[in-house]
C-alpha cells in the first residue's frame, strides 16, 4: 500500500520550503509533470482492478489536487513576494524637488484692466484704442482745452520736436483723445485698423491704454495707464453716469457696500462735471477701500462737454452722454495692496512673483474677477 | 488757498461749524485738501491767573505761584522772571503734552516743591518762534477759557481751486456758493464808493495787449506802519506775512475777493505817468542777430529781490516816461518803488491784467504769487472799479490821508453774453427734477440774471458760456446725491464677445506667456536715446523735448533693451533667473500708423543646479515658447529663416518666422554680445519679439465649427530614416519635402537625431527622421510600404540633395 498521506507530507514540505519560483517548478515536474511521480502514480490506475480503482481512484486523485492546489498557493506567494522585492528596489527619495519650473505671472496693472474690461463688457461696452503719440487737436483742442489756458500747463505734457509746419506732437496726458476719434465724423480713414474710426452714435465703449504725464513720485508716475468710457445717445444722463460707476465699483471691489458720493469738480471736456470718491480707512497707513470715515477719489467723469460733440460734428441739442476716466494702476494698488505706484514699471522679478497673477486667474462671470 | 470760518463769516451769515462748511464746500466743487487746526494740540491748555508768587525756599531763580484755574487753585512752580502776581497766563495742567518742548507734564517736586501743572510760554505753545518769559495774555479774559479761543487761534480750510473758478480764490466768492447752498445768507457787500478830493495827478497808459482796464487813485498823508492786530492775524491765519499796513490792505483784498491790487510808493515814482506796456528785452538773444536789439537787457528787481529778464512776451509796469520797469504787470512789483513804513503818498493799482498773458509771464519768471495765480485764471473783469474803492476805505481806515479821483483809464473785457435757457434741460442732461422755481432760486443767488428764457452770468462767472454750464449751477447746488441712479438702457452686443480679434490676442498672448512661467513686465515706453539706437531707433522725431530724465528720453523702437535692463537689474540684486515679457507699443515714427503692438519676451537662463541634471540648449525651450504662443494665437505655420535677423542678435543662433518671403512675423534667438554688453548686462540672454499685427486673421472668420474629424480605425506605423546631406543644410529643410511625398499618408515626420563624425564623409552630416504613416482605408502591403518609402527618398533628395545613409 502506498502512503498516500506520507507522499503528500513530504510534498507539501517541499513545497512550502520551496525558496524561488525556479525550485517550486522543479517540485511541480518531479511530481505532476509528465513523469512525474503523481502522474506516475495516476497512470498506475489503469493498471488497477475496478475495484482497486474504486479505492485508490480518490486518494490518488485528491493527492494531485492537493499538491496542485499548494503549488498554486505557493506560486502566488513567491510571485508576491518577488513582486515586494522589486519594488522595494525601486524606492526613490520623494523629497527631492521636482525639474525646475518659473512661475509665470500676469501684471497686476493687466489684470485690473482684464478685470474692468469683464466687468463693462457685461454692461455693453466695447473697446477702443488709440495712439500714444498724438497730436495737440485729439489730446487738447477738440476737447475743449483753450490754447494756453491753465488747465493745459496741469497735464505736464511731454512734448516732441516740432516739425516743419512748425506744429508739435506730445504724448497723450489721457486716454480722452479716443473720444475724439471715436465720435468724429468723417475722419481720415487711412489709419490702422486697431485706431478707432468715427462711428455714429448711439456709441458705448472703453478705451484703455498708456498715459504720459511728467510727474514722479510715489503715487505718480510718468507713465501710467487709464481706462476712459464714453456713452453717447439721445438720452443719456448724470443719473446714467452715477448709476454706470456704481455697478463698476460694486463689481470690481467684488462687494455690494462699498459707499459712493459723487460730488462735483471742473474738467474742460465735460459739462457738468463731477469726481467719484469711495469709503475708505487711511488710519492704519494704507488705505482700506469701503470701510473707515474717509473718502478716496476714484473716477472723474461728467457730461461730454457740447462744445466737444460739436468739435466732432455731432449736434449736441441731438446726443448727449458722458465719458469718465480711471486711473488702472491706483485701482490696481487699491484693491490688491501695492503701495508704490514707481514698482509697477520696476520689473522687479520678487515684485512680479508676489502681486502678479496667475495665467489662470482670468476674470470670469462664474468664478469672480480674481 | 486758505480761510478761516471767522474771515467768512464777514460775507457770510451762518451758524455752520467748520465740518459743516467743508462738507458744504465738497459737495459744491470745492475740494478741501485738509484742515489745519493750529489750536487742536493746546485743547489742554487754558486760561489761568497768578493769585500770588512768592521766591522759591531753595532755588533762586524759581518762584512758586498760586494760580487759579479751571481745576481750582493750584500750586505751580515757575522759572519765568515775569511770573507775577496778577498775570493772566496760560495753564498746562499734569498730563498735558507741550508742543514746544515736546514734554508730557508729570507731578513731581521741583527743588523739595510739588508743581502741579505748568504755566506756559508763547514758544512752549508753539505760537512763536521765541519767546521770553510766560505768556502775558489781557487782565479781562476768563479763568478756564480755552488758550486757543484766547489767542485767536482758528483752524484754516485749506482747499484747491479748479481753474474754472477763479471767483473760489476770495473768500466772498465761496460764501456767495455757500449761501445759494444753503449754509447762510450772503452779506450785502461793504464796499461804498469814496469820493476824491483832488483831481488824480498820474498819468496811465496801458497797451490792451498787457492790460485792458487800469483803474489808480493817489492817497497822500498817509502814516504808514504795522498793521493793526485783527489784520496780522487774519494774515497768519491763512500763511500770509504781515509787512505794512499798505501792502497788508493789498493782500487781505487779494483773499476777500480775490483781487489783487498794488501800492506804489509815490516819492519813489519817476514822472507823472505810469505804462502798462510789453516787455522791451529779448531774454534769449540770438546769436545771429546782426545787431544787439537796443533793449535786449531789459530788466526788473522785483519785490522778491530778484533780478528777471523782461522779454516781449511779458507784461511790464514802467514809470519814467515808459523807459524804467516798475513791476511784472499782475505778477509781481518793483523793489524800487514798493512802500515802506516811510511812505507818506500811495499811488494804487487795481487793473485787469490778460490772463495767458499774466500765465505766461508767470511761466517765463517762474514766478507764482498770489497775483498772478488769480490774473491767470482770470479776475473778475468788474472788480477794478470797487476794487480800488475797497482799498481806499481800508487805507483811510488804517493809515489816513486823503484820496484822489479813481483815474480810469481802457475799458473791461466784455461782460458774459446771455444764454437762452429752457429749463427742462435741466432734467434732460443731469436728471434731476427741479421745477423752475427753484432752478431760477439757485441761479439768482448765484449772481446770474435772470430774465425769463434769458440768463445771464454775473462778471465774474466767465467760465459759464452756455446751457450746460447752467445745469451743472443748479445740479452742483441741488446736490449731486439727488441725481437719480438710472440703469442704461440695452444696447445690441456683438454675440462673439466686444473685443476685437487683435485685443483677444493682446490677452490671449498675456496669459499664453503666464502660463509658460514667463512674468508680465510693464516697462517705460521711452527710454534712453542710446538704447533705442542699438534696436534701430533713436530717431530725432521721437526724442522728447522736455524728457523727465535723460534716461527716458526717445520712444522706444522695440521693449527689447528695457528687458534686457530689468533683467541686467534683477541680476544685480542677486536674482539672474529671469523670464520676462511684455506687450505693449512700439514706435518706428510719430505718425499714428507708427505705433505697433509686440509681444516681447526675455530670457536670460540661470536655473538653479538640480539633482537630476537634464539641460538641453535653452534656445530650444525658448522656441518651444515661442511656438506654442504663435499657436495659441491662431498663427498659420511658419518658415524659419536663418541668417537675416537685424543686427543686435547673434548671427548663428538666432532666425526668423516668416510667412511667404516678406512678412515676418517673429524674430527670435540669443541676443548680441554687443548689445548686452552696452546695456551693462551679463549674456547670454535669449529673446523673441513678435509683431501681433502682422500675424493674419483666420480666413473663415466667425465660424466656430470646427473640420469635421476623420479618425482612422487603421493602425498607424512608423518608418525611419537616417539622410546624409551637406553640413551646412538646415535639418528642418528635409521635413517639408517629406511630408510632401504624400500627403493623405504621411501624419507627421520628425527629426530625431542630428550626427556629425566617424562613418559620415566629411561635410556631410546624418539626418535621422522618424516618418508617420497613417493608413486610410486599407492597410498597406509590403511593397505599399516600400513604394512610400521610395517616394519619400526621392522626394529629399530632389528638395536638398539627401541621399539615404547605407
């Protein structure tokens, strides 16, 4: 009689003591291979009386299935811990820092800009542009700016060379020049496209761009960007105007309380005239905007003055509107906290890192302005 | 400008406090800049008396005093000389901080006795620069009473005139606004005509050029000499100095109503004539004027003590038959004739100067005076006449003596026209509804005239010329916080969005450039005329007359130099990473078609060592940048050109994007060592410049569809292939041809190595290209394949001479 159980004890030893895959299939030929010694014992049944058959049958049979079961366990086992090994040979510090990236950075002051542009393009306005360089009639003249008046020696104007017919150009002291050539009629069509053309009313649009004025100091600088507006139709009132400003500031302070007072000023384009100043709290050193007993000024704006549609051909007892005008970077440095005006043109790298903002933080109607 | 409530209170009857006032004033147009309060930091200090003084037992220069005061009587210790029994003084009590010493009182002995407060001098108050000795205030005034209120001391409104408000630079001219607003009632004005008692004996002539109305009056046996108290401080109220009682008269007019006036000293007068007249000099000669002009060197000592050119653009006062210049007509007097205390006879001047040419004048001297500042915004063109009799009654007041005739010599500009006004355009411009009434209410206390549909602005309201400057009167003074807030009706919007195409691409490139680690740079559009040189630019068209440095002088032709800067700069300050952009206006020339838009960016690579060492040519990541923002511009594909960049790049590493042979639409590589080195900056440094306006608009515009897509369920393959062709041919050559051979066929062909050397015959070079074969409808049999593949040779070899490597 065979020892059933005493083959299948030495087996399982075996097997369990198996140290590798390699040796664990050596015990897998030697006993269930071809010739292998169950096999062996599995083709002696054909040898057997039935009834020998009837009896040994099971127990050779549950022999096999019982090594081929351990043998599969075994397997799985050796694989897994093969498998551990492999793994563990693979470790790889992971406070080491990643390749080197820069951080990119969009301007605070471009920012501001994309932030107004979202927030009156909402309110209908489009955009229009103009150039830096202009001539003394867009930047003065048309806009009702006697020659030699004084409220032309406040704009500090930089001037360039005079030319042959003796006239000089300058830098552009406002973005109010576009109004000009935004209303006029039947002007010269020959410019670039980019410069806006004389279109009829009803007009509403936004002109942002770069302003020169020759001041420096720390809450001015030579250069600086402004976002003018212009909304001409036959109806068009201060109610309109204060009501525009006040859902500007609502907005893009990103707050429903910021408290307004519109109180009135002189500006030789408009008639009449007014400024927009906001709550504010200057007792801590810097300014806190919507809180506080102070007041701070925002936005000049007013009536476009009818002497200024009339120097655009359009008939004032016909249009009316108004047109105001922000200073981007002060807004900038309002809402975001950057003290010195002269660090936005410094290109510092630190600077850019800490107030710039990121590629993604576009202004969007879902997720806010910033 | 300045005033103090007390000073309008004389035009104006009200109860207002000083807030209330300011508030009154800002919301009529009046800008407060602040208020100064001279007696705010003595709110602790009050009247006291001295009951008694007695030597102090162990000091003998102190006195130990009795005083009665607001907290009772008190022992105080003194080292005043004049501390004495009876003195009314002034009382800091224990706690209180002294201005002028910068002290806060503590209760301690002084010499073994206690002091219980301080009696105080006028510096230790800071209302004078020196003092001796404690204050020595009138017997009358009352124990306890404020010291501030006792000394007259007032707090000044300090506040800023826009220049269309001439008016608003005298103090009657702000409480007649105040008044229409509602803070009090408008004085009647105090000014009476004084009859002359001698006919005038000077002469006055006047060029209407300089001057068109000159009023003068001779006073004689006048006794000249400080003035009184209550004029001085009105004076120090506001900043001014006192210096005589007849210039002290001329300057008080000049705040109260914003007219200014001038006193000659009449024994000091040359003649009998005195000429409002052009200057004589020219203050720049011409080097090539064949002769000295005869009055080239005209010149005045003003009152200032200063010696000015007085050239023909300027408004000259001149006695001695017109030859002697006596004064910068409405700027400022002569020393050689200005009054002193020895003046006995006044000649007075109360004209009406040109305003641009008093602005000029004042802008050539440099000089801003209280005169000039209001005749270049302009004086009330009426005020000569009561002007003249305002000053008279204060001189007789203050000085004596006997006046003249007034002389009257040209005649004032015209008055203000009457504008025809229909009183609901009030509503219609500013939407405010008030009912006619009440806009004729606010206009005629104002000063306008009204006459039914015909209003007209007073003489000193020059800058209203029309109906709208009348609704802004009524709307200004109804108040600006009525105006009805009003939604702006809809507008029809352009369904794509209000930008532009190019101003999509300004963004699109900001963000583009964020989003692959290059920071945003806002750089000066002008810059030093160096600089702009070396990037093609420099043009004396575009050098700033008046540049606020000489380092932001000329237009910039490119931002390309102030990158490099800010780059040089960051270096400097220890950071030399640096990866920079910006988009922005360059000029080529002052016309408007001038200006074009780039999008700049600079890199100067320094990253930080790094554990894994993975470096390749910098120049590849910068074109990779460069790429991907032409991408996600919608740029078409491009040519690169090597070999004609402009000068301030290097000549072997830097190339052009073109598209077709003319337009370029980039240029890009490392920039000349040259160039860095003139800009002070450490290289290499690589960069890229692209023309926005050069790159076209899409073809389909406004379509958003987009192609439809084919996919193919067939595998694609990929085949290689090494090329040998000559060393100088640019790789990138082979790719085009290839991709040609076929183009249904063949995705994409890249070059995935370059190699020089053992096995390659020299001048020659191996191109390897991994080529995509993208099946269509069927897969491709061997000879397919092959046949492809000998396309493709050909194809190269035809385009650039490759031959395929053995």
């Amino acid at each position: 009689m065979t020892d059933y159980a005493k083959i299948a004890q030495d087996l399982d030893q075996r097997i369990a003591g198996a140290a590798d895959l390699a040796a664990l299939e050596a015990i897998r030929v030697e006993a269930l291979g071809k010739t292998g010694s169950i096999s062996e014992l599995l083709k002696s049944l054909g040898r057997m009386s039935p009834d020998e058959r009837r009896v040994e049958g099971p127990q050779i049979n549950g022999l096999r299935d019982g090594v081929a079961t351990h043998i599969a366990r075994r397997k799985a086992a050796l694989e897994a811990a093969e498998l551990d090994a492999k793994l563990a040979s693979e470790h790889v510090d992971l406070t080491l820092p990643p390749p080197y990236e820069r951080k990119g950075r969009v301007h605070p002051t471009m920012q501001v800009l994309d932030e107004m542009i979202a927030v009156f393009a909402d309110l209908g306005f489009a955009l229009a542009e103009g150039p830096d360089i202009e001539d003394d009639f867009h930047n003065f003249t048309a806009l009702n700016f006697p020659p030699k008046h004084p409220a032309r020696e406040m704009h500090d104007t930089f001037w360039l060379p005079e030319d042959e017919k003796g006239e000089r150009k300058l830098l552009r002291t406002h973005t109010s020049p576009v109004q000009i050539r935004t209303m006029q009629q039947g002007q010269n069509r020959t410019l670039p496209g980019w410069i806006a053309q004389g279109q009829a009313p009803p007009i509403r649009v936004i002109v942002p761009g770069r302003t020169y004025r020759s001041d420096s100091d720390a809450t001015h600088t030579p250069m600086f960007h402004q976002l003018e507006g212009l909304v001409i139709d036959r109806d068009i009132h201060m109610g309109h105007l204060k009501w525009t400003l006040d859902q500007f500031i609502a907005r893009y302070f990103e707050t429903p309380s910021v408290e307004t007072r519109f109180r009135p000023h002189h500006f030789p384009f408009t008639e009449p005239s007014a400024e927009m100043d906001v709550r504010c709290d200057r007792s801590g050193g810097d300014v806190k905007i919507g809180q506080g007993d102070d007041w701070m000024e925002i936005v000049g704006c007013g009536m476009v003055h009818p002497n200024v549609l009339r120097n655009c051909g359009l008939d004032p007892d016909e249009w009316q509107g108004f047109a105001f005008g922000f200073g981007v970077d002060r807004l900038g440095s309002l809402k975001y906290g950057m003290p010195d005006l002269r660090d936005m043109f410094a290109a510092d790298l630190r600077w850019l890192q800490h107030y710039g903002f990121s590629a993604f933080q576009a202004p969007n109607p879902a997720t806010g302005l910033s | 400008m300045k005033f103090t409530l007390s000073w309008l209170k004389e035009h104006l009857d009200t109860t207002a406090s000083v807030d209330e006032v300011v508030e009154a004033m800002t919301m009529a147009g009046l800008e407060v800049e602040h208020v100064e309060d001279p007696g705010a930091k003595l709110a602790a200090f009050t009247v006291a008396k001295i009951v008694e003084a007695v030597q102090h037992p162990n000091a003998d220069k102190l006195r130990v005093c009795q005083v009665d005061t607001k907290d009772g009587r008190l022992e105080i210790v003194c080292g005043a000389p004049n501390a004495r029994a009876g003195l009314t003084t002034v009382y800091a009590p224990i706690g209180a901080y002294v201005p002028g010493s910068g002290v806060t009182l503590e209760a301690r002995p002084v010499r073994g006795v206690v002091s219980n407060g301080m009696l105080c001098s006028a510096k230790e108050l800071e209302v004078a620069e020196e003092s001796e000795g404690i204050m020595e205030l009138p017997d009358g005034l009352a124990v306890g009473q404020p010291a501030a209120q006792a000394l007259g001391l007032e707090a000044a409104i300090d506040f800023e005139v826009t220049p269309n408000r001439p008016d608003w630079l005298g103090v009657r001219g702000i409480a007649r606004d105040l008044a229409a607003a509602g803070l009090g009632t408008l004085k009647p004005d105090p000014v009476k005509p004084v009859a002359g008692a001698f006919p005038c004996p000077i002469e006055i002539k006047v060029d209407g050029e300089v001057c068109r109305v000159f009023a003068g009056r001779l006073i004689r046996g006048v006794k000249n000499g400080p003035s009184p108290a209550w004029l001085q401080q009105r004076l120090v109220s506001v900043g001014l100095r006192p210096i005589n009682a007849l210039v002290d008269v001329t300057n008080l007019i000049t705040y109260d109503r914003a007219r200014p006036l001038h006193v000659y000293d009449r024994a000091k007068l040359v003649g009998d004539v005195i000429e409002a007249r052009l200057g004589r000099g020219s203050a720049e000669p011409s080097a090539d004027a064949p002769s000295p002009a005869p009055h080239r060197d005209e010149q005045l000592i003003a009152l200032d003590g200063k010696t000015y050119d007085l050239s023909a653009e300027m408004s000259v006062i001149a006695d001695a038959g017109g030859e002697r210049p006596i004064g910068l007509g409405g700027v400022m007097g002569g020393e050689s004739t200005g009054c002193s205390e020895a003046t006995t006879e006044v000649f007075l001047e109360s004209a009406w100067f040109d305003p641009i040419r008093t602005a000029q004048t004042g802008r050539i001297t440099g000089i801003t005076s209280d005169a000039q500042y209001r005749f270049a915004r302009g004086v009330d063109p009426e005020s000569p006449a009561w002007g003249i009799e305002q000053a008279t009654q204060l001189i007789l007041e203050l000085c004596g003596g006997e006046p003249s005739d007034v002389k009257v010599v040209g005649a004032p500009p015209a008055p203000p026209a009457a504008i025809a006004f229909d009183r609901a355009y009030v509503k219609k411009l500013s939407g405010l509804d008030v009912g006619p009434p009440r806009i004729d209410e606010i206009l005629t206390r104002l000063g306008f005239a009204v006459d039914g549909d015909s209003v007209t602005p007073p003489s000193w309201r020059r800058d209203v010329e029309g109906k709208a400057d009348l609704v802004e009167e009524v709307a200004r003074i109804e108040g600006f916080d009525s105006l009805p807030e009003t939604p702006l009706p809809p507008i029809a919007r352009p369904p794509g969005g209000v930008l532009t195409l190019r101003q999509r691409r300004m963004r699109d490139a900001r963000r583009a450039m964020a989003a692959r680690g290059y920071a945003e740079a806002l750089t000066w559009s002008f810059q030093r005329r160096e600089w702009a040189e070396l990037f093609g630019g420099g043009d004396a068209r575009l050098v700033l007359s008046n540049p606020i440095a000489a380092d932001l002088s000329t237009m910039r032709p490119s931002a390309l130099a102030n990158l490099i800067d800010a780059a040089a700069r960051n270096a400097r300050k220890g950071f030399p990473d640096a990866a920079l952009f910006e988009v922005g206006p360059n000029f080529k020339g002052d016309e408007p078609g001038d200006q074009w838009t780039a999008v700049t960016a600079l890199l100067a690579p320094h990253s930080p060592k790094h554990w894994a060492h993975s470096e390749g040519d910098p120049l590849f990541a910068l074109k990779a940048d460069l790429l991907a923002l032409l991408e996600e511009l919608g740029a078409p594909a491009l040519q690169v050109v090597q070999g004609q960049n402009a000068g301030w790049w290097h000549p072997g590493r830097s190339a052009r994007l073109q598209l077709g042979p003319k337009v370029v639409i980039a240029e890009f590589g490392e920039l000349h060592p040259r160039v860095l080195k003139a800009l002070d900056a450490e290289g290499p440094m690589l960069a890229f410049e692209v023309s926005l306006d050069a790159i076209p608009e899409p073809k389909k515009k406004g379509v958003k569809t987009k192609p439809a897509l084919a996919l193919s369920p067939l595998m694609p393959l990929t085949r290689d292939f090494a090329f040998l062709v000559a060393a100088d041919t640019p790789a990138g050559d082979l790719l085009r041809p290839i991709q040609g051979a076929d183009k249904a066929l063949i995705a994409e062909a890249r070059i995935f190595d370059v190699y020089a050397g053992a096995g390659v015959p020299g001048g020659m070079k191996s191109v390897a290209v991994e080529v995509l074969v993208q099946p269509r409808e069927k897969t491709l049999t061997d000879a397919e394949i092959e046949a492809l593949s000998a396309r493709i040779v050909a194809a190269a070899e035809k385009a650039v001479g490759a031959k395929l490597r053995g």
